[in-house]
C-alpha cells in the first residue's frame, strides 16, 4: 500500500490532516511526478494567509527545498479561523503565483490612455514621480485630489493611518457597491457595522442569504454553520434562489426580491403577539423610554405601555401580508417564527449582502432581523447574535498620525449624510458633474470598469486626463481597469506579502499574518533581502513597503511633518522595515503573545512568523455588560434613563446599580427606535420598517404603464425604458455568487475556471413559456434601463417564477486577441464607442488554448468566457444608505437574428440621468448643529470632529 502523507516515517498508523508544527522545517512528500518510484521531496512549510476573500483563512506554503519554488498551498491547523481547512480558492493560489501572464515588473504607458501600449519602468522612477506629484498637490492644498480607491483590503489599519500621516481625506473603498445597505442596519442598532453570529452553538439559524456556500466570511463560517446543524440546529433560508445553501436548509423560504422585511416583520409580529418575547432584555436592553409612533410617547410611560404600541405598531404586518408581498406561505412564517422564539437567545443569523444589497430600502431587512435578536435577547450569547467589534482584534502600531481637518465631498457629499461608506460608485458622475478631478489616483485590486454598475462611465472618466491627472493601478493581476492606468504596479497575491488581519468569525478574538513565504524562506537561508520585491517573482513588491517608500519620497526630508510617522521606532530619524513595523505590533499591542512567545524561546515576530496567527481570547460574550473603569467616570453624570455621559458624550450606562459600557450608540442601549433616523428628516423609518423596494412587482408594473396605487413616488423611482427596449418585464438578480470565483483576481486560476465558466441566466419554466417556449440554452436579449446583453437561457425551478437570475464574476475580456489578460476567463472582444456615450461590445471569440510556458494552457477545453452583465447597469443609490441597489427590474425577450452570444450595448446619457433621478430621493445634509453626518456613526479615516460641521456647529 503507498504510504500516506502522515505516515511517511511508516512508523505511525495515525492519520491527521496536516504535518504536526514540529516536522515544518523538514517535512518529507513522494514526488506524484515521480510514480511509481518512490522519491523523497523535502519541504520547508511556511504560514500565511489567503488573500482570496476577506476571510484570511490560514495557508500552508510547502516550499520545496531543492528548486525554491512555492509546490502548493494547504491549510494551516493553528489558525483559530479557518481550523486548518479552506474553500477552493485557498489551493488555487498556487495557478495565481504561477500564472504565465501575470505582471511582474511595474509598467508605465506609452501610448494614449487604454491604447494597451506599456514599457516596463523601475520602482525607483514610480516612488518619484508620484511623490512628486503628490507632494506638490498638498504643498499647493489640494490633498483631496489625492485619492486611494481600495477594491479587496486585505489588511486592517494601515491606509488609514498612511492617508492620515498625508493629513488627507483620500479614503475610497468598494464599500457601496458591496455591504454598505447592511451595515447602515446594524449601525443603526448598535454601532458595529457587522454581525458576527455564533452559529457553532445555535439552535436556530436564519440566512438571507446563500451563505453556507459563498458567504462574507465564508470557510470559517460555514464550518461553524454546519458545527450548529451536527449539534442539532434547524436553519432556514430565506432567498428567491434554490442556492446551495437553501438545499441544506429545514426551511427553504422563496420571497420575492425585496419583501424580506415585510416577512421579518411578521415574525416579530408572531412573537410579540404571543408574549414570547424576552421582556427583561428588552427593558434593560433597548432604548423603549425614547419611542414615540402614531401619536404614542413613551416618556413617562411604563414598559408594558410601550410593549402595547408596538404590538398596535406591528399589527399591520400580518402573516398574510408578509405571503400577500413575498410568495412565502403564511403557516410557514408563523412556523419559524415559533421556531425561533424556542430557540430564544441561541438563535443567530446573517444578512450581508443579497436582498440588503439588492434592494432600495434593503437596510431595513437588517433592521427588522436585528428586532428578532432583540424581541428573542439573543443578542451577545452563546448561539447568538454578536457584534463584530466584540471579536474583531485591530492592535495599534507604534504611533498613530492625528486626524486629518478636512473632509472630501466626492467621498462622503452632502445628500447622503448617513451612507456607512464612501459614494464610490458616484465618482464618474461627480467628476462629470465637476464636483472636483484627481491629480493622483490609485486603484488598488479593485476593478471598476467591470465589478462596479456603469463602468462605461468608469472608462469615460478614466481616459481623460483632465479628470484624471495620474492614474496607478496597484493589482496583481491584469484588470480591465488597469488598461487605462497611466502605470500598472505589480502587488503580491496570499503569499507574496505582508498583512495583518482579523476577523469575527466565531465568539473569539485573533489575528493572522499573512507574509511572503519566499522572502521568509530566503531569509531562514542567510540571505538578506531588503524589500521584499527581492524575494518575490519578478519584481512584484508588497502594499506595505510601497507606502512606506512613497511617503519618504513624498517627504524626502521631514519638512513636511509625513516622514516622522515612516521612521523606525528601533532606529531614531531611520526609515522603518517593515519587518519592525509589524515587530513593534506584536511586542506591544497584542496581549499574551509575548508570553507566548516566550515559552517558546521566541520573539514575538518569530512566534508570529513560525505560526502566523494568534488567538488573543476566546468565548467573547456580553461585553456590553463590562463595567466601566472607575477612573474613567470621573467627572461623569447619570440621567434618570441611567444614561451616563462626561463632557457630553455617553461614555456608558447604569444598571441594576453597576455603571457598565453598553452599546456604543447614543443611548448606549440597543437602537429600538433610531432618533438618528428622526432627526435627519427620515422620521417615518425611526423604528424597523417595511418599504417597497424599486424592484417590488409594483414598480415593474408602473414601468409598463400601469398604475398601481401602492407605491408612494417619495421613495420609489419608476424605470424608464430605452426606446427599443422589448420583452415580457422581469426582476433580475444579478448579484449572486459561484462559491469558487472571485472577482478579478481568480481571473488566472486555472484550477476555478475549469470547475465555473459559464453565467447562464436562471428563469422559471413558468417564464420561459410565457417568454415564448424557451429551453436551456436558447438566447436571450435582456434590456436594461441603460442598455442590454446576450446571454443563454437555463431553464430550472429552483426559482421564483417572475425573477431571473445571473451570477457575476463572469464575462471577462480584452481588446487584442494576444493580450495576456486572464486568458483562462477572457474573450476577445471587439469594443466601439458608436456615438457620444453609446458602447458596443461584440465577442471575436471566447476562450481559447493557447501557448505559453504553463503547458495547461494548451489544455483548457472549455470556450465559455461567460456574459458580462454589471456593466448595463446603471447606478442606483440608495437615498439613505448610499448603497447600490443592485437588483434591476428588466426586459426579457429572445435574441434576434443580429445578436450573439456575449453582445452588449449601453448609453451612458441614459446612465447620467437614472443617477439624477435617483440623487433626487435624497434628503441632504445638514443636519443638527449644521453637521455633515452623525457623530457617532464610524467612518473610515475618521476626520477631526471639527470638520463634521458645515461652517460653525
Ligand atoms: S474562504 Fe476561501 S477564498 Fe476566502 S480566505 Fe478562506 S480559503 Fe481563501
């Protein structure tokens, strides 16, 4: 019998998943290749961190020893997230390092913006020409023509504290595109803008969500998800797509796109009707002495008062209702509504993305399942709902720069004063708006030209130099972005940096460190290597030195007050490594590494090198309930609601007697009823509601002419048709994800894209008939408001009859058929500006084999490079939120005889005015006190307090 991994020594008979820590250094494989002689391959086994989603599951390198090379990736057992184990794409870093067309040295374009014409430059010319740059635009007081533009993090802390040692408010992310209508829900509850459920120990489970499958968080949770259900938990799934996640459910709710707070709602209605709700949680727990609903005022009131409005508040949402909007029977709501009140503080759940990023109004989905947690006292429990800050460690570097006194309005502009991130979705129509332009630029793995809606607008924009000045693409791999970058800078994948990351995967606190195994490979060898360009292929460098190199080329001689926060804190006015930037983390911010360390006769870097992560506690229950430190009341005062503040701001609250933290929100309780929704002229929303969203059935009937009386004009836009738009009208999911891509960056993975390659459009065999006796296959035209695409048909009923559905990260191209862009997933298109904002792409071919020194690429079979879809969408921001409502409410008809597979066609006129429209929902700042935003709300690269305020507050 061959031997296995673990049993090499043929001396044990054990099997274990992964080589014990003690055999890393000189851990021994047969070589596959090799078979069938039997020939010992030696490894070194470094950690890191997979950068492949925001998860940062722990990586194994085996770095074979004779050739220096990267063999492959596995996971690694001491990461307290990801246990060892990893989705698909952990392994598939190893097609990403190896990719034969990846870029490996900076470029720098030669010819006109997006004519694809580069030469290869040196770091060196990159660090002065932008220091240069930006240095003379924050001498002359432009900083904010200076702009960071972040797709995948992958990091915590860092930007920030660089754009801030700029003294700049340069912060753009992906946020709005992404999780932004979330995280406006749970804001509002309880100020941490993520859940962070404790699935391992629930008994109930409710997902809005395919989360099991692809979810934020998605290896580390769905081991944790499938923990709870060994253990006994029911889960229920409330989404329109039998997804993968909805097959493993009890339940399996199909609601119609953007009802889910109306079904949410019925719940709570069940629950509060019954009397089976936790009565003591929400005395002590929820801010019911502030409601004030249909004419009822809760000051001066007693609880059960308060208990009687909102059961006469919440008796509209009948479960008939709740099925009469969304599709889901009655009898089945009532049922898990009963399910969840037995499950009472062990219930948890999640809602990220999907219907909340879907939907106008879909914050108000998380609002409503957050009444659930809170009607149930699961909030803070084993089994329950946690807040992200409670397991999200972020430890301090050696100094933090102040904030910066000034505040971008192309980041966070007046009409939407309480968008959760940067409107980073609205910056093509900002700088065609003339709202400001950019004079140094840097998109870094981020991709707006293809992940973002509109992104004919993106190139519109980024091609003309008078918007924007200088352009860096900070990516590892090819993008359709990058095309029309002024430089494209190689940056490392998992294995090829330096990252410190954590994550509220579970009821813990920990870190991970992702590193480049090579250099750390190198450097166990003796060799010195100073940036870690050295050690990586080519000339890829790492994030981390890149900054830290441009700031001292910025400031070349501290004059400027930036160089200080760039010096080592070992070696006075030195620059800093970053090897001692992430020494100083871990000998002073990380509390029992250094004792852990020490037991090992290590350092705290060495510690953090040998393992990568570190669990800094674990069972992080109820911190609301953490007294405040007596040194800190002083000169502090308690109000009759027990609400103790200092110096005006609430620092905690008083309870049976003890002065404990609480919630981090102006009542310090959780938000029941938002004053912050009151006070910034959305009183109508104070307490969780349900609105219809643009997608509702309503809105898709008002598009053809009718004229239902159920939708208020306030809040609903109503879809305007291009003229030649035809086709039976449906609502289109767009935003669903195949568990083993990612957007850009798993472009070149050859192991993914040979598993997922096609984006099919899922329809109901109810609606293939009624759209003419369509089968699998067949092709189809899908109009939106701005445009259209080709795309085949499948045909199944794993979905709700009047939706269609579509993934996204498919559809990849590029302009000349010999481009080495992500040939695994790109076809060869042939695009053309046809008239004045008028875009027309056509596929020349799909995916083809083709020559290289992977002999894999003369194997790929499959010609399928998918449709790209998110690029006929036009912008719809959300009025509250800011976030894109992803869902579209389309037209669906059969191809005609000129249109082929992969077509696309958009009028970015028409994208400019459904943005207008849109802007129009609005109700813009100030508000209290002349203010730009809440106090109290996060926000990245927070400003100094002083610039929160429109002139003197
Ligand atoms: S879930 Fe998958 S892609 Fe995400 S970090 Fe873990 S292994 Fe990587």
């Amino acid at each position: 019998m061959a031997p296995t991994r673990n049993d090499q020594s043929k001396t044990s008979s054990k099997l274990s998943s992964s080589p014990p820590v003690e055999k890393w250094d000189d851990w021994v494989e047969f070589d596959a290749d090799a078979w069938p002689r039997r020939v010992a391959r030696h490894y070194q086994l470094i950690p890191t961190s997979c950068f492949n989603c925001e998860s940062a599951c722990g990586l194994l390198a085996y770095i074979d020893k004779e050739s220096g090379q990267i063999a492959k990736f596995e996971g690694n057992p001491r990461h307290p997230g990801s246990r060892g184990r990893l989705c698909a794409k952990g392994p598939a870093v190893i097609n990403q390092i190896h990719d034969p067309d990846r870029v490996l040295y900076p470029m720098k374009r030669v010819g006109p913006r997006g004519s694809g014409k580069w030469e290869r430059t040196s770091w060196d010319e990159v660090l002065e020409t932008f220091g240069g740059r930006i240095r003379k635009a924050i001498q002359e007081g432009r900083g904010e023509e200076v702009m960071y533009h972040v797709g995948r993090p992958g990091h915590d802390f860092i930007m920030e504290r660089t754009l801030q040692a700029w003294g700049i408010d340069g912060h753009n992310s992906h946020t709005n595109i992404c999780s932004a209508s979330a995280r406006l829900g749970y804001v509002l509850w309880h100020h941490a803008d993520r859940p962070s459920p404790d699935h391992a120990n629930a008994r109930f489970i409710l997902l809005l969500s395919a989360h099991l499958e692809s979810g934020h968080y998605f290896n580390p949770h769905a081991q944790r998800i499938m923990d709870g259900k060994m253990a006994g938990a029911k889960l229920a799934v409330i989404d329109p797509r039998l997804s993968n996640t909805a097959s493993m459910a009890d339940y399996w709710m199909p609601s119609y796109p953007g009802t889910e707070a109306a079904v949410l709602l019925a719940m709570a209605k069940v629950i509060l009707d019954e009397n089976r709700f936790d009565a003591t949680f929400m005395k002590n727990w929820t801010n019911w002495e502030q409601l004030e609903i249909d004419g009822f005022k809760a000051d001066g009131q007693d609880f059960n008062a308060v208990i009687e409005a909102l059961k006469r508040h919440y008796a509209q949402y009948t479960p008939e209702f709740a099925e009469k909007e969304s599709g889901v029977p009655a009898d089945v709501i009532v049922k898990v509504a009963r399910e969840i009140a037995d499950a009472g503080s062990r219930f948890a759940s999640h809602l990220w993305r999907g219907s909340a990023s879907g939907n106008l109004g879909g914050w108000q989905a998380v609002r409503a399942l957050m009444l659930l947690h809170v009607l149930t006292g699961s909030v803070g429990t084993p089994g329950g709902h946690n807040l992200n800050a409670w397991n999200k460690f972020v430890p301090k570097p050696f100094s933090v720069p102040p904030p910066q006194k000034r505040w971008s309005e192309m980041l966070y502009p007046p009409e939407w004063p309480l968008c959760t991130h940067e409107m980073s979705f609205l910056l093509p129509h900002f700088l065609k708006e003339g709202r400001g332009r950019l004079e140094a630029y840097f998109t870094r793995v981020f991709n707006p030209v293809w992940t973002y809606p509109d992104g004919f607008s993106w190139i519109e924009v980024l091609r003309d130099e008078k918007l924007v000045g200088l352009h860096a693409a900070l990516t590892p791999t090819w993008s359709e972005t990058a095309w029309y970058a002024d430089y494209v800078l190689p940056m490392g994948f998992s294995s090829e940096r330096h990252d410190l990351m954590s994550q509220e995967t579970h009821a813990s606190k920990w870190i991970g460190f992702r590193q480049p195994v090579l250099r750390v490979f190198q450097e166990k060898r003796g060799r010195k290597v100073d940036y870690t360009y050295q050690a990586n292929p080519g000339e890829v460098w790492e994030e981390d030195e890149f900054w830290i190199n441009l700031s001292w080329a910025i400031d070349p001689d501290g004059a400027m007050g930036i160089r200080q926060w760039f010096e080592s804190p070992y070696r006075p006015g030195q620059k800093i490594t970053v090897g001692e930037y992430y020494r100083w983390i871990f000998e002073n911010s990380v509390p029992g590494l250094p004792e852990a360390a020490r037991k090992e006769n290590l350092t705290p870097l060495e510690y953090m090198r040998k393992y990568a992560a570190f669990e800094v506690t674990t069972d992080v229950y109820k911190l609301n309930e953490k007294p405040v430190p007596a040194g800190n009341l002083d000169g502090s005062t308690v109000a009759a609601t027990g609400l103790v503040t200092k110096n005006g701001k609430p620092i905690g609250v008083q309870l049976n007697g003890t002065i404990v933290t609480g919630y981090n929100t102006p009542s310090r309780k959780l938000e029941l009823f938002s004053k912050t929704l009151a006070d910034w002229k959305w009183p109508e929303f104070a307490l969780p509601e349900y609105y219809r969203s643009h997608v509702h059935r309503s809105a898709r009937e008002l598009s053809v002419g009718l004229r239902p009386d159920d939708l208020d004009p306030q809040y609903t836009p109503v879809v305007d048709w291009p003229k030649d738009a035809r086709g039976e009208v449906y609502t289109l999911l767009p935003i669903f994800r195949l568990p083993v891509l990612i957007h850009t960056r798993s472009g070149n993975a050859k192991y993914l894209y040979e598993i997922a390659h096609k984006n099919p459009l899922w329809l109901n065999p109810v609606d293939a008939k009624k759209i003419g006796e369509v089968s699998t296959g067949d092709l189809l035209k899908v109009h939106t408001e701005i445009g259209y695409f080709v795309v085949h048909a499948w045909v199944t009923e794993g979905l709700t009859p009047g939706v269609v559905a579509c993934s996204h990260h498919l559809g990849r191209w590029r302009m000349h058929k010999e481009d080495k862009i992500e040939r695994f997933t790109s076809a060869w298109v042939d695009l053309k500006e046809v008239g004045k904002g008028q875009w027309k792409m056509r596929q020349i071919t799909g995916v083809q084999p083709y020559d290289s020194s992977d002999p894999d690429t003369r194997r790929v079979w499959w010609s399928d490079a998918g449709v790209h879809q998110d690029i006929t969408f036009p912008v719809h921001p959300d009025p509250i939120s800011g976030m894109h409502c992803w869902h579209q409410v389309v037209r669906v008809e059969r191809a005609g005889a000129d249109d082929h597979y992969g077509d696309i066609f958009v009028d970015t006129t028409l994208s400019h005015a459904v943005y207008r429209k849109w802007k129009a929902l609005t109700r813009p700042a100030p508000g209290p006190q002349n203010s730009r935003r809440p106090l109290w709300f996060p926000r990245v690269a927070r400003p100094a307090e002083s610039s929160y305020y429109f002139g003197k507050p």
